[in-house]
C-alpha cells in the first residue's frame, strides 16, 4: 500500500447524486441551490478563477484593441444552478466596465425555473434549458462549476468536444479532487452550514466522483483542445479542486 493510495481513493465513484433524480424532492432540491452562494463563495474558489483567466483577458484584449471597444463578450455557463457564480462574473464585469451577455443553461426545469427567478433582475444574465452533453450557438468564453464529476469518461469527452467547436477564446472548468482529505473536510463544512437539504449527501458522493489529474490529462489529451493551435492547463487550488483552462484563440 502506498502513500497515494491512503490520500486518494483509486477509482471514480458511480454512485447517483439525489439531486440528479427528476423526482428528487423538490423542497430539498431548491433548499439545496439556496446554499449553492455559501458553498461556492467558501469552497469552489471560482471567483479567483475568473478573474485570473476571464476577466483579466477581457481588460486586456480591449486594452490592446484586439477586440472592438464596443464589442460585448459572450459566456456560456454550463450546469448554472443557482447561478451566483455568473451574477458575481456579472456584477464584476459591470464594475470595469466590461460588457458581458451571459448565458445560463441546465438540463433539469426545476433548476432553471429556480435561477430564471434568481435573475430576474440582472440584465446581463439569461437563464435557459440546455444540456453540457449539447452545447448550441457560439461563446466567447465558457465555464462550468462542479458539473464535470456529474458526466462518465465517454460523455467528458464529448462535452470537451462540444466546447471546443462552440468556444472562441476560452474555457474554464473547475472541479473537484478526489480525495479522502476532501471527503472528511467536507462532511466537517456540511455537518456545521447545510442541513435540510440534498447538499451534506450529495457532497459527499461528488467528491468521490471527482478526478485525479492524471485522469483529467488522459482526456484533454483525447480532445480537440489537445491539438496544434490550442492551450490548456490544468491547475489545483485549495481546498480540493482541479480546474483546467484552455485557450483557442493563443493570439
């Protein structure tokens, strides 16, 4: 047995999240996206992601005049939830003066009718049915948050694929390590802040879904974003996440 082995558990979980039963409760379903805002502002660390690669790019190439001064940039978020990452993404935007057009797509009604209302009052923000494993029309950027542990190896890819073809500039997706530290830190948090709802549970199961980087680079190293012409890395932020950022566009 080796050191590797006591900190990661070996293979993926395929265990089904509650949350993904379309006949899940729907109280503790929408309980749950109520304490998305806490969990991702403390844990997910997405807000740093995007600054450093979305809304530093966007100064930059308007700075630069590698894009129109007036031009709005588009962004695709996949698996929005309760989509407190793109009205922050949003709310940010505004303060530097970048415009923005974001788009919000999830794959169950429940959720999108939840978010539609979360919304209403940003004008930057649109929240409409969609799936990861379809991506439609053509982004600037696209990003997603906790939504690549949901998918098997075949459909990654395929969702990798889809980004690839609909994105001009840039993806970012961010998700979760696998690992046994993960797992006890995160029954401690849920435990203490999410009760009356899917989250503890489901947490837990995630994090036994999420990846290793080695499995990650496996993939990427199957897709288009792999090929001459591209960018990608994959980074790892504390606490227990596993993000990769790719880049089309190089210019």
């Amino acid at each position: 047995m080796t050191w590797r082995t006591l900190l990661y558990p070996p293979v993926r979980s395929r265990e089904r999240e509650i949350m993904d039963d379309p006949d899940s409760d729907r109280e503790l379903l929408e309980n749950t996206l109520r304490q998305f805002p806490r969990t991702n502002r403390l844990l997910s660390r997405m807000h740093h992601l995007l600054d450093r690669y979305f809304l530093r790019d966007m100064e930059a190439r308007l700075k630069t005049h590698r894009v129109s001064r007036d031009k709005t940039f588009t962004i695709l978020d996949v698996g929005a939830g309760a989509c407190d990452i793109p009205l922050w993404l949003a709310a940010q935007a505004r303060k530097r003066g970048i415009p923005v057009d974001i788009t919000c797509i999830d794959h169950d009604s429940r959720v999108v009718e939840f978010a539609r209302e979360r919304v209403a009052h940003d004008p930057d923000v649109t929240v409409q049915p969609g799936s990861a494993l379809d991506i439609a029309g053509r982004y600037d950027y696209i990003m997603c948050n906790h939504v690549l542990h949901h998918l098997d190896d075949g459909e990654i890819r395929r969702f990798f694929q889809g980004t690839y073809h609909s994105c001009g500039r840039r993806i970012l997706i961010n998700d979760l390590l696998r690992s046994y530290w993960s797992i006890i830190g995160f029954w401690l948090f849920a435990t203490c802040f999410l009760r009356d709802s899917f989250a503890r549970t489901d947490g837990i199961i995630s994090v036994r879904k999420g990846f290793r980087r080695v499995e990650i680079e496996e993939i990427i190293a199957t897709c288009p974003w792999s090929t001459p012409g591209t960018d990608y890395r994959i980074g790892h932020t504390l606490p227990g996440r596993l993000y990769v950022v790719a880049t089309r566009d190089t210019r």
